[in-house]
C-alpha cells in the first residue's frame, strides 16, 4: 500500500504518482480503451463537457487568483441569537413555548 509511480509515454516528461490500491485499475482501463479505439468503436476526440447549462454557469462565476471560485457569500462563524444561554443547550424554566428552541 502507498504510492506507486504511473508509467506514462516517453513524450511527457512530468510524473504521476498515484494510489497504489487504483492503480491496476487504471492500467486495465487504458488497455481497455486502446482495445476500443483499435477496433473503431471508441472515438479519439472526446467532448470538452457534458452539460451546457453548467459549462456557462461555470464560466460566469468568478474565479479568484489561483483560478478557483470564490466564494458566493463571506463565511462568518455562527452566532447564536438566543439570550437564554449557551447555544445549543436549552433551560426548561427559559421555555415558554415548548416549539420554540434558539
């Protein structure tokens, strides 16, 4: 178990390294599709997305200056708005109606 190191083609120059535990999977799976493609039946462009309804949706969110999305609303920590005590933790005598609970 661990890290193994993903054989690539002699044209790229970078390393992969991946989980050991998926590893045969993905060598099984890159001759299956060399099997397909040999016999015709996989073709060699592959769509660039599946969805257009998301593809846009995608491209009109902002994107900070790494390229990940920024966040749509500012996170702040939660706050209670119960004056009855710690939140969470309810007092029976501070309950006067038994359905309403901070």
């Amino acid at each position: 178990m661990g890290i193994v190191q993903l054989r690539l083609d002699v044209k790229t120059y970078h390393v992969i390294f991946v989980n050991s535990r998926q590893y045969e999977r993905i060598l099984k799976r890159r001759a299956a599709r060399q099997k397909m493609l040999a016999e015709g039946r996989l073709s060699k462009k592959r769509q660039k997305y599946l969805y257009e309804s998301r593809h846009i949706h995608a491209l009109r969110r902002s994107r900070g200056e790494e390229g990940r999305f920024k966040a749509s609303t500012p996170t702040t920590p939660l706050t209670s708005t119960c004056d009855r005590g710690a939140p969470g933790i309810v007092k029976e005598e501070a309950v006067a109606d038994p359905l309403e609970i901070c």
